[in-house]
C-alpha cells in the first residue's frame, strides 16, 4: 500500500512538473497576448500554442528534447544549443515550484487512500481535491511571475479561480458551502475595493488595481470571508515591509512608486494554508470567530 502511495504521489509531481512547463508559456505570452488585442497592428495572432516553442534569441524553433522540463535546461547547461544565450533560471524555478505543490497536494490528500470513498462526478473525491488545489497552485505561481513583471494580474486567470472555488464549495471539496463562499467573494472583492476608493479620495492617486481586488475575491471564494482578516493583515504587513526596503535601497523608489501587491496576498493566502487559518485567526485573539472556520485546505 505504501510503495502504491508512494508512486501515485511521484506521478502526480511530474504532471506538476508537465503542468509547470504550461505555466512558463502562459507567463510568457499571456500579457504579450492581452497587449496584441488592444494593439491596432496586423501582425500574426499569438496564441498559448502557436508559434511553437522557440529560443527567445536566436528565434530557432526547439526540438522535443530541448523542452522536457527541467532536465533540458541541466543537459544544456543553461545555455540555447543554437546560439549559446543563457536560459533565464524562471523556466526550471517555475517547473520545479510547480512540481513541489502538485507533490505536496498529492502527500495531503491521495498519500491514505480511505476505503469506500464518495465519489464526485464518477472520481473519487479526494482525487478531485487533489486536482482542484494542485491547479490552483498552478494558477497562483502564473499570476506571481506575470504580476512582478506586468503589475497585472489577468482575468483570464483570475476569473476562472473564482468559479473553481463557488463550484469546489457546492461540491464539498473546499470545506465550506456555497453561501459562505460567496460572502467570502463578495467581501474580499468589497473590502479592497473600499480601501483603494478610500486612498483615491485622499492622495487622488490609483492605489490599487483590480486585479488585486479579483484576487481577493478570489481567496474569499476558497476560504470563506472570515479567514480574509489574517490575509489581508500579512500582506498588508509583507507588502509595507518591502516597501520600505525598496525605499532605503533604491534612489528611484518613491511614495508614488507602483508596486505589484498580488504576490503579497499569494504569499500570504500560502502562509495562512500552511498555518491553519483557525490558528491564525486565535493568535489576532478573535477565538470565537476562529471556532467557526472549517475549511478542507492541503
């Protein structure tokens, strides 16, 4: 049972590590296609499969060997086999990263099959718990890389990660039901909106994008509204944290300076997975609503 354990959870790593290569194209071209819609030039339409995968540089379309991940990027040493530029470290980073929760959702829900175990759909529903926060994973690291890059967060990403939680909380695979789930959405989408009105009407300045309120909407939807509280509380922290530092450290940073806060609230939706949102929401000494957070979370 164990050695069966063992090989499900390693094969669901690769499809992390398959499914990281995905996530590559899509930080990649994702805000190069947003930004082709709104252009007025006649070029050829870029889509997440066409053209073919190519070195950035030389613009030499790659073979199949030169894009298994992460073990091309080590058997070439880093290097295009064409004109010998370095390969950015984002591609095996995002690869194994990937690889690393898909394996880490695989040890939390598939690691103790559980004998006569419902079914959802016709698969077996810590399966389909497994799928739903490793995919979820998937789409957090995509969003991370595009917003330090852009200062976007996509709808195209965002939008879908939200139906995944409504439909994930009618399921019963998030711990929580449809109604608190779309309080959850509802409130997190409210709450940064009010913050970002709130900074509009006193500095006149555009505090926050929408992205970052989608976003939130987005956690609410998965973890319901209360566990809300303790993640914007850390992000906002991690994120007044590096500001001050980009401060200190860069002569061309300023107050009106723009900052990407989407990795901030990932980081810290991430930390409160790890720490328990109850956990989290008694150490802010708010133990009764913490009493009444149930979430199924890896």
């Amino acid at each position: 049972m164990l050695s069966q354990s063992l090989l499900i959870q390693a094969l669901w790593a690769l499809l992390g590590l398959v499914m990281g290569s995905f996530c590559n194209v899509v930080i990649l071209r994702l805000p190069k296609m947003m930004l082709e819609a709104h252009s007025e030039e006649d070029s050829q339409a870029l889509t997440l499969s066409s053209p073919g995968s190519h070195c950035p540089h030389c613009k030499t379309p790659l073979k199949a060997r030169e894009l298994v991940p992460l073990l091309s990027f080590v058997l070439q040493g880093g290097k295009c086999q064409h004109c010998q530029a370095s390969i950015s470290w984002q591609y095996p980073l995002v690869e194994g990263l990937s690889a690393l929760w898909w394996g880490f959702c695989a040890h939390q829900f598939l690691s103790h099959p559980i004998p006569n175990e419902p079914l959802l759909l016709g698969i077996p529903a810590l399966y389909l718990c497994a799928l739903l926060w490793s995919a979820l994973g998937s789409a957090l690291l995509c969003l991370t890389f595009i917003d330090l890059a852009h200062h976007l967060l996509p709808d195209a990403l965002t939008q879908p990660l939200l139906w995944a939680g409504l439909i994930g909380a009618h399921l019963g695979l998030l711990g929580i039901d449809l109604d608190h789930a779309l309080v959850g959405a509802v409130l997190g989408y409210a709450s940064l909106s009010a913050v970002a009105l709130g900074y509009k009407l006193f500095t006149g300045l555009e505090g926050m994008g929408q992205g970052d309120m989608k976003l939130l909407a987005v956690f609410g939807a998965w973890i319901g509204a209360w566990s809300l509280i303790p993640l914007v509380f850390l992000a906002s922290a991690l994120g007044l944290v590096f500001g001050l530092l980009q401060l200190v450290s860069k002569k061309d940073m300023t107050l009106k300076s723009e900052m990407a806060f989407g990795p901030f609230l990932i980081a810290s939706f991430l930390v409160l997975l790890f720490m328990g949102p109850n956990h989290a929401l008694e150490l802010m000494g708010l133990r009764d609503v913490a009493s009444q957070v149930q979430i199924l979370t890896p």
